[in-house]
C-alpha cells in the first residue's frame, strides 16, 4: 500500500503515461512537455524553500492553496489533468528560484568586474 500510494504521488507531481518515469523520459515524442514540466517541478522545490526564507506571506499564499487542492488528487489521482489547477504554484515557485539565482549571478558578476 505504500509503495502504491508513494508512487501516486510521484505521478502527481511528475506524470507520465508510460510504465514508468524513467520510460516516459526516454521517449522521443514526449520529452518537451514533460521536460518543462520535470525541471520546474524539481525548480520549485529550491523556490519554495527560498520563499520560506524570504517572503514568507509569499510562501504562505502559495502553500496554502496547495492545502486547499485536495488530498485525494495527491495520492489517488496521476494524470497531468489534475495537476493543471496548482501548475501555476510549480511555475511561481520555479520562477523565483531563477530570479534569486540569476540576481545573484549579476551582483557576483558586478563584484568582480566593477568597471564596466
């Protein structure tokens, strides 16, 4: 039961309509959606955490629509239809991360070339 229900959830949050994930990723016609999809996913996971740390009421709002959605699409439910309502917090989250990570690049970049 808790393979099964461990599984669901990894479904959830990384769909896939083959045998299984590592299949899903090897196949040629659905690597772009799924890739996108995939990589932000795992993106979200870091801009979450920083949103923890930085804006707070930020995380606040994005987690608690994510306790609002319903349990059992989490852990019943694996189809990337379901997931479409709370996708927007997965790209939030995702976009975040970026942004934090791509101002901290510049600003080490500044700090070694001050000139230009």
């Amino acid at each position: 039961f808790l393979s099964l229900t461990l599984g669901r959830v990894v479904a959830f949050w990384f769909p896939y309509e083959g045998g299984s994930l590592l299949v899903e990723m090897r196949t040629p016609g659905r690597r772009g959606w799924s890739a996108i999809v995939y990589t932000t996913t795992l993106i979200s996971i870091v801009g979450m955490w920083l949103l923890w740390k930085v804006r707070r009421s930020s995380f606040c709002a994005v987690f608690v629509w994510l306790l609002a959605f319903p349990l059992l699409y989490y852990i019943l439910l694996a189809s990337d239809r379901y997931r479409l309502p709370i996708l927007w917090c997965t790209f939030l989250a995702a976009a975040y991360a970026l942004c934090a990570g791509t101002a901290r690049f510049y600003r080490m970049w500044l700090a070694r070339h001050p000139s230009e």
